[in-house]
C-alpha cells in the first residue's frame, strides 16, 4: 500500500498539478522567466573530456574517459510573441512545458544527443540526456528534479531537458577506450532546444542571445558542436619488478613519464632529429638477446661499449621497428625529475636510475615472463635486505667473470635472472625427486644471507688459476679439476662450453635461494613429467626444455664457471654460475657420486682415455646440433654469442 501511494506521489495527476501551480504560479511570469535565464550565456552545451592531458586536441591516456555535458537542451517559454524568450523553470514545465519522448505519440521534449565517433568514421557511441523527475516529491529533493533511476520507456510525459536555476543539470556518459585503435576521437553535442509562445504549440528551436539573456527571434533546428581528443595510449609500460615504479613511453611519438611511487612527472617529448642522436630518448634495432647492463648511467656514457656490435640506430618514423630504448634525461636543478635507463621493447625487461621531484630509485625488471617467477622472492628479499640496511638493487648488479683463457664475459647476478630456459607453460618446473642431465648444462645460484656475521671475499672462476673453489659458506660450488686427464679439444665458436680441461662441480644449495634453476638445454633429463609420455625429457627437440630447482647438484664435465662470495652488510652473498658439457645428477640420495669416479681418474688409466674420448665424441655431435636448432642457440646466445675476446 505504502509502495503504491509513493509511485502515485511521483508521478502526480492533474488534480497535483493544479494544487501545484496555485503555489507556484507567481514563478512563471515573464519576468521571473527572464531573470532566471539572465545568467545562462548561449544556448548550446559546454562539452568536456576527462582526464585528459591539456593540448590542441586534449590527450587521453587511459582506457576510458568521462563526457561531461554542463547543461543539456532547454525549453525556452514567452507569454507573447512580442516578448522575449527565457528559459523555462521545472514548474513551468511541469505545467506547461514541452514534453514526450514517445515517437508513436508526443515527442517534443528538448533533449541532448551525445555521439563519440571513432577515428575510421564509425560510431562508438551515442546517448540522450536523461529523463528527469517532474513528480511533486522531486522538487522537495536537493538538487531538485533529479533524473529517474530506472530510466522509462517512451512516454508522451517524459521530459528529457535542463531547466533554469539550481535545478540538476547536465549529463555524463562513460566511454570505454579498452582495445580501441589510437587516433583522434570526435565528439559531437547535438542539442535540440524547444520554444513555445503562450499556450501554442512546441517547436525545436533556439532563441537567438541578446545580451545576457535571449531575444524575439529563433533559430530552427538543432545546435551542433563538435569537440576532439587524441587517444594515445602509452605503446611500451614497464613496471618496478619490486613495485617503486614505473616508465611509460612511446614510440612514434617519442615521448614518456616516470612515476617513483605516488609520484609521477609530466609527460616529456623525446628529441629525436636523427636517429641515435640526441641524449634524451634513442631507438636501436637489434637481432637475438641483450642482457641490461648493471650501471645504465656508464652504459649511456659509453653506448658503443655497452651496446651489442650488431646494435643500429633505428627510426621509427623511416619504417625502423625499434628493440632497444635508451632514455638519458638526468634531474638537474631547473627540473627534478629525471630518467637514466636502457630498456628492452620486446622482453619488457629494464634498468633504469629514476627521479621525481627530487625523490630517486634504481627500477628494474627482468621482463614481463620473468617477473612473473621471481617477483614474489625478490620482494621478499628486498624488504630483508633493507631492514639490514642493504639495497637490493646494488646485490643484483654484483658482477662475476665467466670465461676461459681464450674468451670472457662479466655477468651479473641480473643478467642470470634474465635467462629462464623454460618452455613449459607456468615457468620453471620444481623437481625435487632426483634426476640426471646429460648434455649442455647451464646452472645459475645465488643467494643472500642477512645476518651471522660479514663472510671474507672469496672468488674464482675458470678464467684464472687454479681453477678451483672451496666455499667457506654452508652453500655454494665447490670445484676441483683434473691437471693429469688431456683437455678436451675446443671446437668452433662454442669451444668455451664444450671443450678444455674436467671439472667434478658439487654444490649445495638453500632452499630460500634468490635464484636457483638448472637445466640441460641439449640433452637429456630423468625429470618426471615429460609433456609426451616418453620415460625422459630430450631437450629441447622431442620435450621441450625441462628446468630443476635443485637443493644438491654433482657434475662432471667440461665448460667455463665462476664461483664467489661476497661480505654483503652483516651477511654474504654467493654468485654461482656454471655452462658446461658432461652429467650433472641432482637432489642424489645416494652417498656414491661422480666424485667417486673423477678422483680415480686423477692419474692416465685407460678407464680415462675412453672417458676423454667419449666426451670428445660428444663435442662434436653437441656443437653441430647447437648450430641447427633455434631454441638452444637462442638460449646459449644470451651467455657466449656475446663474449669478447680477453
């Protein structure tokens, strides 16, 4: 009963009409009409876009925008045709206004069309002004006259207009930009004002201005304005893989922002008048990997060291598609904002020293996929690290020397966590059953201690003499060598991997490790859960590439590896790094492992001429298969293609 009454309340008869306008009508005399529209200005909307970044046209970023109509289209009312026209209030309205939204009935409401046409010609999309509430009650609310939630059908009542004084005015309507190409998005207002003389019929129609207020003239038809923004979104984002940040930028045009926390700074135009000239925002073209340097400041005062030999200036706008990104804008006193940083358009991966209104972070990301594995840890570990005092940043630029006599390359513990060799779907398998590789074994460790004490520094690799380690941490590579056994032959460009002296390798690893993965890129694995039932994994030609999380690991083989640790605060940090040829057997429960065989072998025996040429054998069926299958020699690309010569 209650329910009933208040739908009758908000849609009243004649009968509320007439007891209405007993009490109002000293508000609709020509006078009263003229001095409240005095004030409006010109009879047409003032349409707006938000946000959106000031420009000719504004510039929207974002994946939707708001269109904001201030005042829709009105009904103008005169007592005589000698008089002028002045806006009509809602009881005017309510009385003797136009309305009607119904096309098979009355239809002379005002009312405002809003279309936003795309940058092809089509349309995105078109609204009316709302139906607004006429009903007694509605002009007891503040503000008054509100519209109707839920919206109604067609009806000769309806009444889709603004009115004059503090009634509710206006409308917006959202625009969804998600997947929509980017260019320049028009918005047409279209308002069809309506007019009407005493007790005569309605006209669309809009009085002409006169001052402040309108005259005797109208003009017929609808009013129409147009309003432009450009859609650009932000081409390439990269994000802080532990959340300080962000850089957003684009290409064509060559343009970015950085945020550092809450704080973001203006958008800056890159200048760009030749390619790879210039020292704000540059493009390279480049084929296969690209490991981010450890210092993006030294790498931009030295670009051609840095940069890989095959790297090339790019323009965009000649048709160059761009792999790398260098932005080198550092903070200065005019402007405290500044970007330093060497970015990777394809993997998403990059460094870069960032400052925003004078507050400055290293940001960083291993890319898109990585960040994916390793985000988690690696947050963990940075609020570890900085409750010790010690900054996660400066850890991952720690560098180790791989390489032998003849070849070299520094890695940082950044660029081991840029090599993931896992094809599988969901990123690196953990296995921890016991398993043997055979082949091409690439194994990257690190890990941090916080607290117990700083550790002595403590290095080597199989770069330099005596090609040995002995850790004194409870984790980490030991390695011993064989000085008697002959070398295996170094054959062609892969000769650092696959050939020189024996190595015997163990290691033991934690299991709150910052990086811990092992694979044999060419092989084979015992690891469960081959992808096609088979009783091993052959890598990478029948399984793809099968990937362990090791806690011990035993190998016996030929290659190059760096072993080190490092007094990090009050703890340590070990870097472990190893790509070789031979066995590797990992998480062995056994007591008996390859050390048992290595150490017999320390003296010529026949048991090791057959080994020696066994594995000699083996290099050269490794290496004509690392030349012919993509995924190996992409992977192994990232560590050797780019190794100097010493």
């Amino acid at each position: 009963m209650t329910q009933h009454r208040r739908r009758r309340r908000a849609a009243p008869t004649s009968r509320h009409l007439r007891r209405l306008g007993a009490t109002v009508l000293a508000t609709t005399v020509v006078a009263t009409l003229v001095s409240a529209g005095a004030g409006l200005g010109p009879a047409s909307a003032g349409t707006t876009v938000s946000p959106a970044e000031p420009g000719d046209p504004p510039v929207v970023r974002g994946d939707s925008v708001t269109i904001d109509v201030d005042r829709v289209a009105m009904h103008y009312a005169r007592t005589a045709a000698t008089q002028n026209f002045a806006p009509a209030s809602a009881s005017t309205v309510a009385l003797t206004g136009c309305r009607g939204d119904n096309p098979n009935g009355t239809n002379a409401s005002p009312r405002t069309e809003v279309t936003v046409t795309a940058p092809d010609g089509s349309t995105l999309l078109s609204r009316v002004s709302p139906v607004r509430d006429l009903g007694l009650l509605s002009f007891l609310t503040s503000p008054p006259n509100q519209p109707l939630d839920p919206q109604p059908g067609p009806a000769n009542a309806n009444y889709r207009g603004d009115f004059s004084g503090n009634a509710h005015h206006g409308m917006n309507v959202d625009v969804s930009l998600a997947g929509k190409p980017a260019g320049v998005y028009t918005v047409t207002t279209t308002d069809h004002n309506t007019v009407k003389t005493g007790l005569g019929a309605c006209s669309f129609a809009t009085p002409e201005t006169l001052g402040t207020g309108f005259g005797k003239n109208v003009t017929p038809g609808p009013v129409v304005t147009t309003e432009t923004f450009e859609y650009r979104p932000w081409a390439a984002q990269f994000v802080d893989v532990l959340g300080k940040g962000a850089v957003r930028a684009n290409i064509e045009p060559a343009e970015y922002e950085v945020a550092v926390g809450s704080k973001t700074s203006p958008v800056y135009d890159g200048d760009l008048p030749l390619a790879g000239t210039g020292r704000n925002q540059q493009f390279y073209g480049l084929q296969g990997a690209f490991a981010l340097p450890n210092n993006p400041q030294a790498c931009l005062d030295d670009l051609t060291a840095c940069l890989p030999s095959r790297a090339y200036p790019c323009q965009p706008s000649f048709g160059c598609t761009p792999r790398l990104m260098i932005i080198d804008r550092p903070a200065t006193a005019a402007d405290p904002n500044g970007l330093v940083g060497v970015f990777d358009l394809d993997t998403r991966a990059f460094v870069a020293h960032a400052t925003v209104d004078g507050t400055t972070r290293t940001l960083l990301s291993l890319g898109t996929t990585n960040d994916g594995y390793y985000r988690d840890l690696l947050q963990k570990l940075a609020a570890g690290a900085a409750a010790q005092g010690v900054d996660l940043a400066s850890i991952l630029a720690t560098q180790v020397r791989v390489g032998t006599g003849d070849q070299q390359v520094s890695l940082s513990l950044l660029n081991g966590l840029q090599v993931d060799p896992s094809t599988k779907p969901g990123g690196v398998q953990i296995a921890s059953d016991a398993t043997v590789q055979a082949g091409v074994v690439l194994d990257i460790y690190s890990s941090l201690r916080l607290t117990g004490g700083a550790c002595a520094t403590n290095s080597a690799s199989s770069d330099s003499a005596p090609d040995r380690f002995t850790p004194n941490e409870d984790n980490g590579y030991t390695v011993t060598r064989s000085d008697l056994l002959p070398e295996v032959p170094r054959v062609g460009p892969l000769g650092a991997v696959v050939g020189g002296p024996l190595y015997h390798v163990t290691g033991r690893f934690r299991s709150d490790a910052l990086v811990n993965t092992a694979t044999a890129v060419l092989g084979v694995d015992t690891a469960v859960d081959e992808p096609n039932g088979y009783p091993v994994w052959v890598n990478p030609f029948l399984s793809g590439v099968s990937t362990v999380e090791p806690r011990t690991m035993d190998f016996l083989g030929t290659g190059t590896w760096s072993a080190s640790e490092t007094p990090v605060g009050a703890g340590c940090l070990v870097v472990d790094f190893l790509l070789g040829t031979g066995v590797a057997v990992y998480n062995n429960p056994l007591p008996v492992g390859l050390g048992t065989v290595f150490d017999p072998l320390a003296t010529p025996s026949p048991a090791a001429e057959r080994l020696t040429d066994a594995i000699d054998q083996a290099v050269d069926d490794v290496v004509g298969q690392l030349s012919t299958n993509p995924v190996v020699s992409s992977l192994l690309t990232q560590v050797t293609a780019l190794l100097p010569l010493s």
